[in-house]
C-alpha cells in the first residue's frame, strides 16, 4: 500500500505544482486541464480503495 501512497502524493504534489507555477492563461483551457488531472486523482483514488478492498477479502 505504500507505493500507491507514494504515487498519490507525487500526484497531488503535481496538481499543486501546476497550479501554482504552470497555470495556462486561457481559463478554460486551464479547467479543463484542472478537470482532466481532478478525474485521474479521483479515479487513482477509487484504484486504492478497491486494491484495499481486495487485501481485506483475502
């Protein structure tokens, strides 16, 4: 489980990184992009929680 925690914080690092230094200056081209990169660390959470899911039914 740690490696997944690991990636989750370099993703979530990532976001903020981006959002702070690397913002575009067309806000929709910009939530779009905050939208895309929402939906995979929401989706990377939904991962984890299965695989945990998973560990605990064996």
């Amino acid at each position: 489980m740690k490696p997944h925690l690991i990636i989750f914080a370099i993703l979530i690092a990532g976001f903020a990184v981006y959002n702070i230094f690397f913002a575009l200056a067309d806000d929709r081209m910009n939530t779009l992009v905050n939208i895309v990169y929402a939906s995979v660390l929401f989706g990377y959470i939904s991962f984890m929680a299965l695989t945990v899911l998973k560990k605990m039914k064996k």
